[in-house]
C-alpha cells in the first residue's frame, strides 16, 4: 500500500492511498482524521488505473490518525498515526 498526503490548495489537504496489491479488488480503505472517518472500497468494473488511487478529502486536518485496509480473504492493514512522508507508508 502506498499513501501521499499532498496540500491540493491553499488551505485545504488530501490523502490518496494506492494499493499495489493485485489482490486490491473488493478491498475497504478506511481513514480517521479529525475526528472524521472515511470509507471506500476497491471496485471491479473499471480500468486499472479507474482503481489504483483512492481519495479523501482532509480539510484542514494535516495528520490521519489511522488508515486500515481489509483484503477481500479478511486480513487487515493497519497503520496508526502513520508519518506523513509524501511518498508511502509501510504495509
């Protein structure tokens, strides 16, 4: 799994995680930040790059405070308070 934190403006922050596992389809990525969850999911149906990123909307917020990926066999991936390095996180 990777995941960038990149400033998309003036005030306002994202985080794209790309999971380079082939076996990504049908996967849940959750997000906590701010106080916030996100969730999306890993969708068949699409062109490979229609599902290599997904996106999440952090505000202002700078920092995620968990990012947990479920495998569709049921294994989890979870960082806590993961670094904000621009380029990706351990898996």
């Amino acid at each position: 799994m990777q995941c960038l934190l990149k400033n998309l403006g003036s005030v306002q922050n994202a985080l794209a995680v790309r999971l380079t596992n082939r076996s990504a389809m049908n996967a849940r990525i959750t997000v906590e930040a701010g106080g916030h969850r996100q969730m999306s999911e890993v969708m068949s149906g699409g062109s490979y790059s229609s599902h290599s990123f997904r996106y999440f909307g952090l505000g202002k917020v700078t920092s995620v405070d968990r990012l947990e990926v479920r495998w569709p066999n049921g294994d989890v991936s979870a960082v806590v308070r993961p670094a904000s390095e621009p380029d990706h996180l351990p898996h």
